[in-house]
C-alpha cells in the first residue's frame, strides 16, 4: 500500500496543486481546506505524513502537528510557513514536526523531501518494531516453562503485551500472576518506564488511598509534606493491582474513575492530574460471582477485564515442575553459596505427583527448605517431604511461652497456611484485615 499523506492548506490552488504533485510521484493523498477538516481526518486515518501550512483559517498549522502527534506519534510533519522565523522553526521542531520550509516552495525540493520524511517515517517504524520484538523475547524468557498450557498462555500474552489494553489476570494463590504481569510489561513499549506492584488486599483502605493517589500537605494528621501516589510514579509505564477483589466499594468507585478518565486527584487536593498508566490486576477470586453478590462493581469489571489471561495451577502445567525446581536449586543455592545440588530421581517423581495447593510459591519453599536443612549434598525423597506444619492444623508449642508468643506464632502459622494471602488469614483468624495488618507490623512478622 503506498503511503498515505494529508495536505492542509486554506489556499485551494496550493494545497489541489501539491496533492496532484504528490499522486503524481504514487502517495495516495488527502487534503483539508481547515483546520476542522484535518483533525476529523486525523482522527480518522493513520498517516504516514502531514504537510500543513503555518496559518490556517485562524489557527496555525501548530496546532495540527500537536493533534496528529497525539494520535499517532510516529508521523511525520512537515510544516510550510510564509513567515518564517527562527522562533517558528523551534516551535515546530520542538513539537516533533520533521523540517520546516519556507514559502515559495520548489516543487522539486517539496518532492525530495517528502521523499527523505517518508524514508525517515518507514526506518522508525521498522526500529519501533525490532524493539517490541526484543521486549516480547526478553520479557517472556523470565517465565520457566514448557507445557502446552503456558506455551499458549505466553503466545497469546505476547500478542496482547505491545497494547495500551486493561489485563486481568485469573488464577490461584501462588501460580505467578505478577510474574507474567512483569513479562508483559517488559514485552511492551512502555518497559523503560516503571512497573510498580501494590497488594490491594494486604493494606488497610485508608493506607491503601494515599498509596495508590498521594497526598498534600495537611491532607490529613502525619501529612507534613506532599507525596505522589503509585499512579503517578506509574505515569508511562504499568500499575500491578493484586488481589484486586479485596478492595472496598469505595475504592472501587475511585478506580473506576481513574480507568475513565485518566486522572487521579491527591487526597486533600483540588486538582485532577493526569496519568497514563496501563492497568494490569490480578485475583483468584470469582469476580463475576462477586458481582452477583454485589460485592464488586460490574463497571469496573468490565474496564478491567478487556484481556483477560487465566495462569493454570501447577497440578495442571506438571511438565514445567523439573524446570522449575532445577531453577529454585540454582537460585537458592547461588544466594547461600553452594555448588547447585542434584536431585534424585525419587525425589523428583514425588514432587511431579505433589497435590502443589500452593502452586509454584509452595514449590519453591519446599526446595528452599530442603536446601537450608540438606546435608548430604543431594535432595532426596526425605528432603522434600512436606512440612508438618501444612498437613496439620495443631501447633507445636514447647517450653514457657508468653500470650503475646502464642498470638505471633499463630498468625505466623495461619499465614504460612494461606500462602501469606492476608485477606484469607483475616478470614480464617475471624478478625479484619485492618487488625491483622496491625497485628504484623506490631510483632514485625516477615512477608516474603
């Protein structure tokens, strides 16, 4: 298809004789006699270049570069002044345009230089596409697999990484959500810019605001300066919202509005704020059935879920288990410097017939266990037995220990229980979230 050019012109001489020039040398071309005219095209079609005139109708050809940069930032603009000036140049190059050219124009030189932008516009767009390439490799190769259920899995992953779309990411407790969501951001366009990861259901929901949108100073007691929210450190790049089903009404009403309009607004503050941030959360929560109980916003589901990806457990994806413990040997034993352990064949049958209700997470603290506690240089069957402790709902308690003992070893042991998910820890200790978050900064338990 032959590159496809708009002219924008008020002067209908010029602007029909450059376009009978440019069909001429086989461009297909379109023209607009206002500046009206050329943003409905603009809007309409992808360019591959734009000639506009300085002075249109009132307006200057400014503002048309501005608008089609905006649409599509890899057009090039060419913009044609009778009054030209060093501060007219500036202006335009600073806004992205190509060159700029002085009335009157030869129409010999206009044609080399279409000629040399649309050179300019075709090597971009073949850089622009070996970068994606190298993002898509480099972003996947962090995810150890070779099952059919991840292969297709990252393949689609892959395809919908270079978009600007919302993914929702399905699956259970321990599977690697945000893992994948970290591959998809370094697959994308936006992986020089932050990936910034926040647990909606590990926070309180006053924390958990001033976290997500900032604060002014005063916005409330403590707020002794301002502070940018993760929206904003996001700006360019993507926010990870896990367990995204644990957030409050209200918290999702604010969510919703920033995935409507693109801005946020600081607690305290007056001002909106812009941001372009691409949303990826995550759940192991039936989301749809929430909605029916009228715990989540079916709105907000929607935004949310324009792609949704769902991670298989690990019982289903069995032939990635050697691959991923050969991994968590290497890593744990380069991180307590020793030589990777072998494991015997025992040992590996009985990992590859687990049950793996923690999916990978509990993969790789059974293998770190057995790292830490072998002492024969090689895994076998008795290193990986499971912990007691996960079998059994009782817990061991030897010796004097204090109430406030008791208290920390049992939320500890829940939290193991539950793969540290804190809003099922809450559940299963009957106490609120709030009050756990408290309870684990208080006794300064560790969450991996």
């Amino acid at each position: 298809m032959p590159p496809l050019i708009l002219i924008v012109d008020d002067d209908d001489t010029t602007r029909l004789l450059w376009r009978e020039l440019l069909e001429m040398q086989g461009y297909q071309v379109e023209d607009a006699g206002s500046t009206l005219d050329a943003f409905e095209r603009i809007d309409a079609s992808l360019f591959d270049l734009i000639i506009t005139d300085l002075l249109i109708d009132n307006h200057t050809g400014i503002d048309v570069l501005i608008r089609a940069k905006k649409v599509y930032e890899s057009t090039e603009v060419i913009v044609i002044t009778g009054h030209g000036s060093i501060d007219t140049a500036v202006e335009a190059m600073q806004n992205g345009a190509y060159t700029y050219i002085t009335k009157p124009v030869d129409t010999e030189a206009l044609v080399m230089i279409v000629k040399n932008a649309l050179e300019h516009y075709r090597l971009r767009h073949e850089v622009r596409n070996l970068k994606n390439q190298i993002h898509r490799e480099r972003g996947f190769d962090s995810i150890i697999h070779r099952s059919d259920p991840m292969r297709r899995l990252i393949d689609f992953a892959s395809r919908v990484a270079a978009t600007d779309s919302s993914i929702l990411i399905l699956g259970e407790s321990g599977v690697g959500k945000e893992v994948l969501a970290q591959a998809i951001h370094d697959a994308s366009p936006r992986s020089d810019k932050n990936f910034i990861a926040i647990n909606c259901g590990a926070l309180p929901e006053t924390l958990l605001e001033s976290e997500l949108f900032g604060f002014v100073k005063g916005a409330f007691t403590g707020a002794v300066s301002a502070r940018k929210g993760l929206f904003e450190e996001a700006d360019g790049g993507t926010l990870f919202l896990d367990e995204i089903g644990e957030t409050s009404p209200s918290m999702q009403v604010k969510l919703l509005r920033v995935l409507q309009e693109g801005e946020i607004r600081r607690i305290g503050d007056v001002r909106n704020i812009p941001v372009d941030v691409r949303i990826i959360a995550a759940t192991n929560k039936d989301l749809d059935q929430m909605v029916q109980e009228k715990k989540f916003r079916e709105d907000l589901l929607f935004r949310l879920r324009v792609i949704p990806l769902t991670v298989p457990p690990l019982r289903q994806r069995v032939a990635d288990i050697p691959l991923l413990a050969e991994h968590f040997i290497k890593f744990h034993c380069k991180k307590m410097d020793r030589k990777p352990l072998p494991i015997t064949s025992r040992a590996m049958n009985q990992l590859l017939h687990a049950r793996w209700k923690g999916n990978v997470r509990e993969l790789q603290n059974l293998i770190e266990r057995a790292i830490v506690l072998n002492t024969d240089d090689v895994i076998d069957l008795d290193d990986i037995n499971p912990d007691p402790d996960w079998e059994s709902e009782h817990i061991a308690i030897t010796g004097d220990v204090t109430l406030r003992d008791m208290e920390k070893l049992v939320i500890e042991h829940t939290l193991k229980r539950c793969m540290y998910n804190q809003a099922e820890t809450a559940r299963r200790l009957g106490i609120g979230r709030n009050t756990l978050w408290r309870k684990i900064k208080q006794y300064e338990i560790e969450i991996p």
